[in-house]
C-alpha cells in the first residue's frame, strides 16, 4: 500500500515545519525550549490536522532523547508503565508521546503523574479537545499546555506546492495548479485533509493523462463523488458536528436525531456530543428555557455513569428537548457586547458606593458610602446606579423575542423606567 502523501512529506525539522509561527517561528516560545533541548511536559491542543504529531517528530529528531509513541485508542496503563520503566534507563532523558491524550481514563493519566513529577519521562500528549475538560488537573498542573491553530491560507498553498512538487516527480507528470481555492476550502485548515484531497484529484486524473490542470470546478466534483475515499473515517467530523449544531439551533428535532445518529453510528465520543449541547443549552436558549441547561448538564453527568450503549439514548432524549425549546441568544449577546465595551473602555472605576470597604481608612475616604441594601427596600429593589459613570444608561442585556425573557422586559421597564430603554 503506498505511503499516504501526508506521511512521506512530513517535515523532520524545525525549518521544514509550516505553520504555528506563534510557537515554533524564529524567537517563538517552543522553538526556543527545542533549541535549547530543555522542554517541559506538555499539551499541544488544536484541532485536526493541524501539525501536533508532527511537531513531537520534530521534537523527537531536534533532540538527543529516547523517543516512545503510545495511542490513547490502543494503549492501556500496563503499556504506559512498561514505557516508564524503560525510560527510567535513561536518566529523564527520555521523551512519551501520547496521541489523543483526552481518550486516557482518569486511572490511565493517574499512571502517568509520578514520571513526570520525577522528570522520568517527559510528557508530549496531544488533544482535540480541551484539556481542561480531558486532562486531570493533577497531571494538567504539571504541563505546559500550547494550542495550535488551524493553518492560514499562505501556510496551505506552501503544502500544495510541495505536495505538487512531488506528485510531479513520482508520477511523471506536469501538475498545474490552475484554481486553489476549492483545495483550501475543503481542508478547512487541516494539512492531511489537503493533501487526501490533492492526492485524490491527481489520482483521478492520472490515468492517461500526464498533463493535469486542477480546478475549482475539478476538485469539488471529485471531491463530492468520493466523499467516503476522501473521510477516510466516513464522517466529516466537523461538518456533521455543524449540522447537529444548526438543527437544534433551528429547532428541528428530526434532523438533530438523525445528525446524532451519524455521529453514533461513526463512533464519535459521547463526551463531545453532550458538551456540544452544553454550550448550546446556554448560547442558543439560555433564559427563554433555563432548564435546558440543566438538562444538558445533567446528561453530561449521565453519559460518564451510564456509559456506552445506553448512553445514546440520553443523548437523544437531550437533543430533543433542546430542539423543541424555545430559543434565545441574548445572554451570548451580552457578554459578547460587554466584553467589546471593556476592551474600548478599560477598567473604568468602581463607583465609591459600590466599592469594599473593609478598614475605617476606606470607610472615611468614601468607599460603601450611600450604598443602598436592596433587600431594605420593597420588592428587593431600589434604584440606585451600578455601572460606572462614564457608561451609564448602557444596555447589554436584550430580552429574548420568547414568552419567559418577555416577562423580564416588563419587570425591567417596570424597575428601571426609561434609563435601559427597555
């Protein structure tokens, strides 16, 4: 079976590697730790494709360092213990990298924290996720955590031209990059996406054929008619995440029963799924249903104590009820719009009457002074001013077009009179 094109242009340098200029460019923190050879423990978080295994390659030949490579899928706590007690051979010169760290139980990671704390082993894991969610806080503690991004579009057409570059020379053929735009589009960032993608029109196109002129038009449809030779794992991960998203965003609860069920089917981790609706239960219904949030996590509870097959059917019982919710995006709008203020305004002044006055020295110089106790007052409310002076009267909170954040606009009319312009 012939090497993948991802895998044979795999850079085995530091000045081979594309992208990530913010860690491994000149003067970048990371390039600098490899350089040195002095590198601490370490999660590379970002999403697929994106140059995390690659830069542990990168590490692992920069480095005079023994070199393990363990799967998280594949491998269990008795592999990770062998590792470690071949690595204490080599006097903390040795290097354990873990592919899809966030697949590691609780007692696997456990297994992991007294080599590293040692300096036994040190640690490259890399996640799709958020570590702050996969990676116990014991072992995160001890890790420097870096995130990759996906790659800009200068960094992909360099990819392209190498991958030309070389598909020219083993085939025998004149590839002309006439359109690029469909190729990039498709990868969405992600460099072996790029280059399944390029691989697969050459392929095509080969055959008879040494004169190849890629198009737009070229690559979308065979792209499009080899959709499952192109997702090597049969599913767009993130294109079907998105679909699940929108349809519950959108309040459909067939679609959004039918996009879990692909992603069910494709064994995506229930973990993902039920965050996913964590974050919308609050950015896309938040107070129009607040128990949507509690729904979804409590169905995050669920999935770790129930666990897998029965599992899907909480997700589904989830899915629908935040499908048919009634829907509202305000409190995402607020602090989207509260955070633009701060970052135009700075940090503004806490009025004297708002402000702690735990010493007689704050006392007499004005701090808590005036300030009225609410709960002094009747229906726990008097009106009294909370914001700074230089943004009084500003309105964050938009009440939601729903029959729950309705009644809030009456209430905040009825309390505040015209100074929010509810």
């Amino acid at each position: 079976m012939p090497t993948p094109l991802a895998e044979s242009l795999r850079p085995g340098s530091l000045d081979e590697y594309i992208g990530q200029r913010h860690l491994v460019g000149e003067n970048a923190i990371l390039r600098r730790s490899i350089e040195s050879g002095n590198i601490p423990s370490m999660i590379l978080w970002g999403p697929p494709g994106v140059g995390k295994t690659t830069l542990a390659n990168v590490i692992s030949n920069t480095l005079s360092k023994e070199f393990y490579t363990l799967s998280a899928v594949s491998s269990g706590v008795k592999d990770v213990r062998n590792v470690i007690n071949q690595a204490a051979m080599f006097n903390g010169n040795a290097i354990l990298f873990i592919d899809e760290i966030h697949r590691f139980s609780k007692s696997q990671q456990d297994s992991l924290l007294n080599a590293v704390e040692k300096g036994i082993i040190t640690l490259i894991g890399a996640t799709t996720e958020n570590p702050s969610f996969e990676v116990i806080s014991p072992l995160l503690s001890r890790c420097q955590v870096y995130i990759l991004q996906n790659l800009e579009t200068d960094d992909l057409r360099k990819l392209l031209a190498k991958g030309i570059a070389l598909l020219s020379e083993k085939f025998g053929l004149n590839i002309e990059l006439s359109e690029d735009e469909a190729l990039i589009r498709i990868s969405g960032g992600d460099a072996r996406k790029l280059y399944n993608a390029l691989e697969l029109v050459v392929y095509q196109e080969k055959t008879g054929n040494r004169n190849i002129s890629i198009t737009n038009d070229k690559v979308s449809k065979i792209i499009q008619e080899n959709l499952a030779i192109y997702d090597k794992q049969g599913e767009m991960h993130y294109d079907v995440i998105s679909a699940f998203i929108k349809s519950l965003r959108g309040s459909d609860p067939n679609a959004a029963v039918y996009w879990l069920a692909r992603m069910v089917e494709a064994g995506e981790d229930p973990k993902f799924i039920a965050r996913r609706m964590l974050i919308l239960a609050s950015e896309d219904i938040g107070n129009a249903n607040p128990n949507a949030l509690l729904l979804a996590n409590s169905c995050m509870d669920a999935i770790n104590k129930i666990g897998w097959p029965e599992g899907r059917i909480i997700l589904s019982q989830t899915a629908i009820y935040l499908a048919n919710s009634s829907k509202s995006n305000s409190s995402y709008m607020a602090i989207k719009e509260a955070q633009s203020i701060v970052q135009k305004t700075g940090n503004l002044a806490v009025p004297l009457h708002l402000r702690n006055a735990p010493t007689k020295l704050m006392k007499d110089i004005g701090y808590g002074k005036d300030y009225m106790y609410s709960h002094q007052y009747e229906e726990n409310f008097v009106d009294q001013e909370f914001l700074p002076e230089e943004i009084s009267g500003r309105k964050f909170y938009e009440p939601g077009n729903n029959s729950r954040e309705e009644a809030d606009r009456i209430m905040l009319k009825r309390r505040w009179k015209d100074k929010y312009d509810y």
